[in-house]
C-alpha cells in the first residue's frame, strides 16, 4: 500500500486514549476502535432504527446500520485517493450515528423538547457520549476509550457551553478550528450516501415518483445518460443505473477539488490541517446541484404526509415516555434506576435515545395498554 500523505492521521502519532493502553498488536490503532464499535451494543441496535423509514414499513429501506456502512464505503474510497487513513474513516463512519434515538430526527427533536430545561438533546453529542461512557464492555473503563482521532470525529459540530464541557475534544470548537482531514471526509460520505439512498428509497417506497425527480438537475443529467446508453432499460435498474452514477460523480469531483484545495494550503501535518480552512469539499457546480436535491428531498419526501404521520405518532411516543419515567422513575429498568438517582432527565434520555424503533413502541404498549403487562 503507498505510504500514507504527510496531512493524513497516523495511527503512531495519535493522541492517545483517555484511558492509557499497550499498542495494539497485529492492527493499528484506528483499526482497533473501527473493531471496538462494530462489536458495541449500540452498533447492533442502528439495524432497528429507522433512517428515514421505520423499519417495519418495509425490509428493503435503508436502516441506521446499513446507512453507516454505506457512509463507511464511501468514505473509504475517497480517503484511498487522497492518501488518508482509511480505517479512521471507517471508525468515524461507523460510529458517527450511534447516538440516534428511536424515530430518525423526530425522535431526536421529541426528546431534545423533553430535555429543555435538563441540558437539551443533540444526537452528535450523544454519539459521543455512547463512545465515552454509556457503552459497558470493559472492566477498567467506562465506553470504548476511542482515540482522540476517531472521537474528534464522531463529534461534528458542538454548541460553545458544550464545548467549554468537554476538555480537549471541545476545544477546537473554540479555537475554530477544523478536524482532520479524515474526518471532513466521514461528514462528507455521510452526506453522499444520504442524498442518494434517500432518492432511491423516496422512489422504492413510491412517495416520489420518477417524473419529479427528472425536475432536479443532478438526477436529470444522469438519467439522460443513462436513458442515451440503454434506450429500451426500464425499471429499477435505470434508477440504479442513475443513482451509482450520481454517486461516482460526486465522490470524483470531491476528490478533485480536494485534492487542489490540500495542494493549495500545503499541509505538512495534520496540525497544519487542523489549522487551514475545511479542506474537503465539492466544487461550487456540485454544490449548488447538491443544494438544489437537498431541497427537493425536503419537500417532496421527508415533508410527505405520509412520513408527518409516523413522525406525529413518533413524537407522541417520545414525549410520553419520557413524561411517564419522569413522574415514576421506578418504571425504568434497575440499571436505569441507579443512574436516575444521580441525575434523572439525563439517564431517561439516555435509556431512550438507546432504544431501537420497535423496542420504543413495545415499552410504550407497556406503559400505557391495559392489555399488555
Ligand atoms: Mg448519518
């Protein structure tokens, strides 16, 4: 493999864990966190949490757990052509939704509504916090005691009375500065890999219809392509025919202009990267075709009455689970329980945001169906 760019992240010169361990034999140490994560309890919960569909309303609509690994895929290629370090990528990847709750966004704003007055609810921190203290693996340490590197990631974006919180993983928020390149990469995959399985679950699902979508100029352009290539294709496979194509020209022209964006500041280090301006980005034509999609996705798709349904029902959920522990903390499991007496809000958000789709409706019917014990 060539040699890793001098901007990149080396496993080496980490800044270390919180907790101080012997190097990892036979793997770097990126390679053991992206492993740590995959082997956490709350990785194998993302498969029951809902993207932008709740699971049961279909097998084939992208879960949390296949959303990060496309997010992981893509951040791989790209990190390969720039030089980056891959596995960090990935860890960021993999990890970067681990604080989701039960019901995508809505279920992060019922619960950040809830938590108002006991500190708010921001799903990014809460990825962080899986990682740092809630994940209960090892005997000497509370989380996984994730690099700097791979944390420092997971943690996008951070309110300053946060930040001042949370020691040297906050503080570039206050410095202004940016994280590695790796990381840029993760946020940028991330976006990559919703725009496009949105599209194609918005089609597959029926709730946006092919004729719409050819309104939007990125999805127009690579549909004509397709349709010049294959005049008699129909069917599913023009549709992912299109989308692979969106895909490859975004990951191309992100490498592309990042690539002039580094050669341009000339990092010699991953502290001149923390110190340059954000690095990683599309051109200014992807960006505003980019842009143009976002809008779409929003009006058309995840603004459709039929998604507003399931977020009202979602909401509804939420609130009333969070309002019900609140006035009886006994109602929450024992482990939960102990944590409640030190601070209450903050364990009943914690037990919550833990929770998958279908678990959160099961203790709903718990609570408040006199049909089921
Ligand atoms: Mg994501």
């Amino acid at each position: 493999m060539a040699d890793p760019a001098a901007y990149a992240a080396l496993s080496e010169h980490s800044r270390g864990r919180r907790h101080p361990e012997p190097a990892p034999a036979g793997r770097s140490e990126f390679q053991r966190d992206r492993d740590r994560i995959i082997h956490s309890t709350a990785f194998r919960r993302l498969e029951y949490k809902t993207q932008v569909f709740v699971n049961h309303e279909g097998d084939l609509f992208r879960t949390r757990l296949t959303h990060s690994l496309e997010v992981a895929q893509i951040g791989r290629a790209i990190a390969r052509s720039l030089g980056l370090d891959q596995d960090l990528v990935e860890a960021i990847a993999l990890a970067h939704d681990l604080g989701h709750t039960p019901f995508g966004h809505t279920g992060q704003d019922a619960l950040n509504a809830c938590m108002q007055d006991y500190g708010g609810f921001e799903h990014n921190l809460q990825s962080l916090r899986v990682v740092d203290t809630l994940e209960e693996r090892y005997a000497e340490f509370d989380g996984l005691n994730l690099t700097f590197e791979t944390r420092e990631g997971i943690l996008k974006h951070c309110s300053l009375p946060h930040a001042q919180q949370l020691g040297e993983i906050g503080e570039r928020f206050l410095h202004k500065q940016q994280p590695s390149l790796e990381a840029q990469v993760a946020n940028l995959a991330d976006e990559i890999a919703y725009n496009n399985h949105d599209v194609d679950d918005g089609l597959r699902s029926e709730l946006i219809e092919l004729d719409q979508l050819s309104q939007v100029t990125v999805f127009a352009r690579h549909l004509s392509e397709v349709k010049q290539r294959y005049p008699v294709l129909s069917g599913r496979r023009v549709i992912h025919e299109t989308v692979r194509r969106m895909i490859n020209t975004l990951i191309t022209d992100l490498v592309a202009q990042s690539t002039k964006n580094i050669s341009f500041a000339n990092p010699r280090s991953i502290d001149d990267v923390r110190r340059a301006q954000p690095l990683i980005g599309f051109s200014g034509a992807i960006r505003t075709e980019q842009h143009e999609l976002k809008q779409f996705l929003r009006t058309q798709l995840y603004q459709h009455y039929r998604v507003n349904r399931m977020s009202g029902k979602a909401r509804r959920i939420i609130k009333a689970l969070f309002d019900a522990f609140m006035q009886d903390p006994k109602l929450l499991p024992p482990q939960y329980q102990d944590k409640a007496r030190q601070d209450q809000a903050r364990a009943i958000a914690d037990y919550i945001a833990g929770m998958t789709d279908r678990y959160a409706m099961k203790e709903y019917r718990h609570l408040f169906s006199v049909e089921e014990l």
